[in-house]
C-alpha cells in the first residue's frame, strides 16, 4: 500500500493503526471496520450503546433511529418505517454486530448490550461526526 501524504486516512485505517492492529477485545480486520461504520444505522446502534449504563431494548433502538430517519416528506406511515428498521436490525445489522462482538444479540429477550470491542468505536464515531455533515436520513 502507497501512503500518499497529501490523502486523508479513512477511520477506519487510524483507528487500526493507532492501535497496532487491534481493536477492543480482538483485532478487526479493516474491512470489519469498514464494513460496520458504512451503515448510519449500526453507526447508530453503537452510538446508542455508549451512551446507554446497560442492554438497549430492541425496540427503543427502532424507536431512536425511526426518530432520526423521520421525513415528512416521504409517504411511509411510522409505523412502516419501524417495521422495516425493525426487520433489518434482526435480520442484517444485529447478527453482524453480534458477530464482531461489537455487541450482544439476545433474540429471546429482544436486547442489545455492549460487546467486547464496542468501546473501541466511541473515538472512532467521534471523530466521523466531526468529519461529516449531518443528513436527516440513516440508512
């Protein structure tokens, strides 16, 4: 890889090499990274999780990112949009997330708790809201 000074680095690649390669509990590979923070929505979930003393409930996630992705422009009723945020949460973005140990998945009782490596994206998240703008929309 060709380091060009004149690029910025993305996160994710400051976020490894501070590190020494490893993040949290085990070493992510980049495209872990990459991969998690590409979707405002488990950007989200994280972001919900180090803010919160405990496990999250799943639906007062939907509930948060519903309110975020809220637009009265669109003609998707509420309820709508909480269904489709709360089928891919327990579908796609929960299970990876779970699986990265970035957090715990618990299907029975419906809660999200903090993960081994979860407290390594707390920089990694600030330093992206400084970074981007905000937009009204997740995804």
């Amino acid at each position: 890889m060709t380091i060009h000074s004149d690029r910025t680095t993305p996160v994710s690649d400051r976020m490894v090499s501070a590190n020494g390669g490893a993040v949290g509990h085990r070493s992510l590979p980049r495209e872990t990274l990459d991969q998690v923070l590409d979707s405002d929505r488990r950007s989200e979930v994280i972001r919900c999780l180090l803010a919160a003393d405990g496990p999250i409930a799943v639906r007062t996630l939907v509930g948060r990112l519903a309110d975020a992705e809220d637009d009265a422009t669109l003609e998707t009723t509420i309820h709508q949009l909480r269904q489709r945020i709360h089928v891919s949460l327990c579908r796609t973005h929960l299970p990876l997330l779970d699986e990265q140990d970035i957090v715990t998945y618990d299907r029975v009782r419906s809660l999200v708790g903090p993960g081994a490596n979860l407290a390594a994206f707390e920089s990694v998240l600030e330093y992206e809201s400084l970074e981007r703008p905000i937009t009204g929309r997740l995804g």
